[in-house]
C-alpha cells in the first residue's frame, strides 16, 4: 500500500500563456539552467509551472522550470514572477555545494584545486564574486592580514553560509580579503571544532550523531504522517578498537581527493589478515596498536583506478590504511566493508573544524591527516573478486557530477512530477589498490602470501583482496520510516542512473544509506531532519556498453566462434538495446515496489 502522506512537493502552478501563442519548440526544447547531469532544475519547488504546449490543444501541458520560461520570453513580467515565484526578484543558477572542509593544504595549493580546498559554500543565494573560506591556524590569520582588506562591512552577512549567519558567529569572520590575481574576494572565518554558540536555533540532540535518545529522535509527527528519522541504531556500536586502528573522533571524509593528491600507494595495516577475505567469525582478536608497531609491517598496494600518470609515479604519494574486525561495517554474499582510518599523504592534511564535537582540539590528539573511509574488500572467491574490479571500473566511469551536490531541485519528467533535491547519488571514490610483490626479506613491507594479481585484470582470488576505497555515507535505510518526500528522492537514483544508461542490478534499502545532513554543514551542526542520502554497492552495475559485449560474447560461445570472429548485424545490435532497455523497465518498477510506491502512483 504506497504511502503518500505528508508529502511537501507538490507542483500546482500553470503559467499563463498569451492568446495565439506559438506551439512549445520540441527536439530539442529550451534547455534553461542546467547543472551539469543535464537535469530540469530549478532553484526551489516553486520554480516549477505547468505550461500549456500546444496553442490549439491548451488543455495538454507539460512541466517547465523558471529558466527555461525566461528564455521563452513569454509574458516573463515582474508582475507574473510576483504572481507565482517565492523570490521574484533572484533567479539564481545552479551553483556546487561544496562539503564542509575536511581536507586542508597550504593556501597557495588549495586554490590551484578544482574546486578550491577549504571553501564553504551551502548553495546559491549569494553573488558568486564571493567566496568564503575557513582558517583555523593562527599562523594562517597572520599570513592573511598582509593581503589587501575590501570594505566588506555592508556585504558580509550575507555572503556567509546560512549556518553560519547568526550574530553569535560575529567573531569567527577574521576579514574579507582580494588575492592578486584572483577575479573573486573572499571571506576568511576562523574554523571552530565546538558545538554552536547558545543563541543558533539548532537541536543539538538530534544535530550531533552523538544523540542517545532514541523516543525522542523516533517519534512520529502530528496526525500519525510519516516523517524522514534515523535508522533504528543511530548511535554507532563497534568494538572497542585501540590506537592507530580507532576510528573514534575521526572526521568522515566527504570531500574529494584532489587528483594531483590522490594517493598512488597504500600501506595497508592488517595484522589480523583482513585482506583474505574470509568471514569475519574466522577472524582471531585485535592486536595490540604498540605490538603492531614494532613486529608487524605493512602490506604495499598500488592504485590501479583512477589510473596513475607518469606524474604521479614519480610523486610514489603513499597513505597508510588500518584494517581492523572491530570497524566492520557490513557484510554480504560477496565482500566485507570496514570504517578505517586512512593517513593522508604529505601535504594534505586536515580542518581542526572536521572533528566531531566529542573530539578533543589538539590536533596531536585529534590525529590532524587522519580521516574515516569506508574499505571495501572482496570474499577469497573468483566471482567475488571480479565483482569488487567491476565496481571499481564502474566508479571510475562515473561522471562527476553524480557524488556532486548542487543547490535547488529537480524534476525528472516523464517519470517524475514532484521536485527532488540536486544531490549527489553516489558516494565519493578514493581509488582502487591491488596487493603487490615484494622481496622476500623486504624490511618495510609484508609479503603478500597466495596467487599473482593479474595487472590486466587488477584481481586474483588466490591472494590478498584488493581494495576499494569510497566515502562512508552512513546506514540503510527504512523505507517505512521515511516521508514521501525522502523516499521519491532516492527513487531518483535510480532514474538518473537509467538516463547515463546505467542498470544497477541490486536496488534494494539495504544499498541506500542515510546519514545526518546536510553535508555542507560542519558536523556538529547536522540533522536528521535533513538527512543526506546515496546508493551503493555496484558490483553487478553495468552500463549499454558492457552489456552488448557481453550478448556477443554469449553469441560466441553458441557459434563456437572466437569472439574476434563474431559478425553481429545492425539488427542484432538493436534487439540488444531493446532487451537492455526491457531490464530497465523491470528495475524500474521493482524499485517502486522497494520504496514503497505502486506501480501507477505519481511520484
């Protein structure tokens, strides 16, 4: 039975068009704003109108946004934007919204990135000549005070993230500043690793993942409708896990590594074997971190997706991974994944501000570099191990804009009417290492015991899983726990990844996580209330591409022909697309079925 109450999205807005107007351009239409996954996008839900096509046949309408009416150029007065938008006066464009800041490098190097280190930026609602950027070093204030001030005094309030406007936040601005050579000024706050000042309308117990109270964070809304809360087990339980191989007070990483910075090497820290693959009940205890440290050595990895440069070959920019049983994070049919402290490479390190606020502020104790990933492993099992390099092939093929968040909605017609976030679908992806040989007798490095990794193949069942390294993006979900609202968001998922003709081949709730959000709030300040969500697990995802070469392949083995011998016809290829398309279908509705809607129910 779908459950459609409290639902807040909902499009009832009709622009109204002049007498004898001309029929709407199709193939292609206005375009309008767009960011870049080519979406429908508006600002806000109210950004959205039902227009009428046809001049002959009014009654048929189909949905547009804002900018795309204003590039129709059609009765866009001020009197009609006052008439239906919520801001008449501001149509913003699509704009990034940049993580709160967890990774920190000298103030010269961060700006080079693409995007710029240590920016704050929650959305659109400013002028994009501005940029805010957090300092939390006083040797930083004291670099910065030698550059040029703007008179910023009258601007300042406003070009601050909304979490940050309240007056008791006053004295963390340090001052607005113009860098030579730079077309943007910026706005330097001092970083704080602490809760918020009293006077910020936050509820700290359900904006803290620290939160213990389970009634108070579960209970229902008025009327019995359903509402987005946290899975069942909020508050993390793993086993107690000493030194370098905690992961308590570490910041998660949400940002993406700079490329230029991306880790070619991993020393991976697994004294208890993790890296076999077995499961974990076969597992002995954890060792002692000072015993670790001085009798056993690391394994070397080497990065294998995103592919390395010459460059970066020549960097041989290594991280250090620690593997432990305590950190498990889930387990299935074909591998195991760990919340494991990653240390970052030199010169990266990290925002004393990314700490949650039960961490202590030095960062000697803070363990400043040190950031949480998820580690994903494979079973010690052929099929296993070929599913962890498809996925890793699959994240590496992702365009950009899918672990990207940009401020506004969408509305992704024919298959959807109600306006869903801009946000990003998948988690970031830090790289994929497999094992390497070492010499035997080899004084830094373990060695790898069990079967050669095949480089062509970038796995070997025999041996030592490779590694998957991706953004920890938090626990399932419970579709019944979450407002209509929440669950046509992930829903969206599902139909954008068809759209870049991708199948997933796994939707379920237990491959769509939730965590507090948004993201682009510092940790202490984050809710339930807006969760952030993603879809994982892409082990059997695979593109119209894959999927083709794989119907000629099977071609193949019923011709008994090599596969360089295959002739296959043009309308074999368009039967194949068919099919694809045909299984889309199919996911599709199951999805619907996952999430709790009907098959004939608007979303």
């Amino acid at each position: 039975m779908a459950m459609t109450s409290g639902k807040r999205r909902i499009n009832n807005l009709m622009w109204k068009r002049p007498p004898g107007f001309k029929d709407l351009p199709r193939n292609p239409p206005l375009a309008g704003d767009r960011p870049p996954n080519g979406v429908l996008w508006g600002h806000d839900p109210s950004e959205f109108c039902f227009i009428s096509r046809y001049n002959e046949i009014p009654n048929v309408v189909t949905l547009w946004s804002r900018s795309q009416i204003r590039d129709l150029d059609e009765n866009y007065t001020t009197e009609m934007q006052e008439a239906l938008f919520d801001q008449p006066h501001f149509c913003p464009k699509p704009r990034r919204r940049r993580p709160w800041p967890v990774l920190k490098l000298p103030r010269t190097e961060a700006a080079k990135c693409d995007p710029p280190l240590g920016l704050i930026d929650e959305g659109s609602d400013h002028e994009d000549d501005w940029e805010v950027v957090l300092v939390d070093d006083p040797d930083e204030e004291q670099e910065v005070s030698r550059d040029d001030t703007v008179d910023h005094k009258a601007n300042v309030q406003t070009l601050l993230p909304y979490s940050l406007l309240e007056d008791g936040w006053s004295d963390k601005i340090v001052k607005a500043i113009k860098y030579d050579g730079f077309t943007r000024s910026r706005v330097l706050v001092k970083a704080s690793p602490g809760p918020p000042p009293s006077d910020i309308d936050v509820d700290v117990k359900t904006a803290t993942a620290d939160s213990n109270s389970d009634a108070e964070s579960d209970s229902e809304s008025e009327g019995g409708e359903h509402r987005t809360v946290p899975p069942a087990e909020k508050k993390e339980h793993f086993a107690r896990v000493p030194g370098v191989y905690s992961i308590e007070g570490l910041p998660t990483l949400t940002e993406k590594i700079p490329r230029d910075y991306l880790p070619n090497m991993l020393l991976v820290h697994d004294p208890t074997d993790l890296t076999l693959g077995r499961e974990p009940s076969r597992y002995g205890r954890d060792p002692d971190p000072v015993a670790h440290s001085t009798e056993n050595k690391p394994f070397l990895y080497k990065r294998v997706y995103p592919p390395p440069t010459p460059t970066d070959l020549a960097d041989n920019r290594k991280a250090s991974l620690y593997l432990s049983k305590g950190n498990l994070l889930g387990t299935g049919h074909h591998s195991l994944v760990y919340a494991s402290p990653l240390e970052l490479p030199p010169p990266l390190t990290t925002y004393r501000s990314a700490y949650p606020i039960s961490s202590v502020s030095s960062p000697s104790e803070t363990r400043q570099g040190t950031v949480r990933v998820a580690a994903k492993l494979a079973h010690a099992r052929s099929s296993a191990r070929q599913m962890l390099h498809n996925e890793a092939e699959i994240y590496h093929s992702f365009p950009e804009h899918m672990s990207e968040e940009w401020c506004g909605y969408h509305v992704i017609t024919p298959w959807m009417r109600s306006p869903v976030p801009s946000s990003a679908m998948v988690p970031k992806f830090f790289g994929y290492y497999v094992p390497m040989r070492v010499d035997k007798g080899d004084p830094d490095y373990r060695q790898e015991t069990g079967g050669q990794v095949d480089e062509s193949q970038g796995h070997s069942w025999e041996g030592r899983s490779p590694v998957l390294l991706v953004e920890d993006c938090g626990k399932p979900i419970d579709s019944v726990r979450l407002d209509v609202d929440a669950r046509a968001e992930c829903y969206s998922f599902i139909i954008r990844m068809h759209a870049l003709d991708y199948q997933h081949n796994s939707f379920y709730l237990r491959n769509i996580l939730i965590q507090p959000g948004p993201l682009t709030r510092a940790p202490s300040l984050r809710s339930w209330s807006t969760p952030s969500f993603r879809l994982i697990d892409f082990g059997r995802t695979e593109t119209e591409k894959q999927f083709l070469e794989s119907m000629k392949e099977k071609k193949a083995d019923s011709e008994g022909k090599d596969l360089s011998e295959v002739v296959v016809s043009t309308e074999e290829v368009t039967s194949w697309k068919t099919k694809f398309q045909r299984e889309l279908w199919v996911e599709w509705q199951n999805a619907r079925r996952e999430l709790g809607f009907d098959l004939v129910e608007p979303i």
